[in-house]
C-alpha cells in the first residue's frame, strides 16, 4: 500500500486509515492537516475569489454586529 499524500510505501505502525480515503502515514495525515485551510469543515482554499471575498463580508459584518454598541433601538440625535 502506498500513502496517499507522498505515495511511498507505508506498513507497520507508521500507517493510518482515513475514512473514505486511503491509506497514509500518520506523519504525512497530520502534515497535510495542519497546511489544510479549513473551519468547521468549509475548505477556505476550494473557494473561488468571488466566494472569498462575500465570505470576507459576511463575518465582517457578524463582527460588527456582535461590537456594536447595545443602545436599544435609540437614536442619538444633536
């Protein structure tokens, strides 16, 4: 059997199963985890600039929503 990610042979306790995958070196898998640009499961990197970029929007506007100051509904007039 050969490692998915480097595709040299892999046995004994060096080898790991990843579901619905292959086969890999438990160094290799977590290598290829660690460069992976993921958040709860959304590839970052599989997005194209378009998508990057409504992405860039909407948590911005999440954060701003989330600091925005708590004034009830009132507007401060002057």
């Amino acid at each position: 059997m050969r490692c998915m990610f480097c595709d040299k042979p892999v046995h004994g306790r060096e080898c790991m199963t990843v579901p619905n995958e292959g086969v890999a070196h438990q160094k290799c898998f977590q290598a290829n985890e660690v460069m992976k640009r993921t958040f709860q499961h959304l590839d970052i990197s599989a997005l194209n600039d378009q998508e990057l970029v409504d992405l860039k929007d909407l948590v911005l506007a999440e954060e701003n929503s989330r600091n925005a100051p708590n004034d009830d509904g009132d507007i401060e007039l002057f």
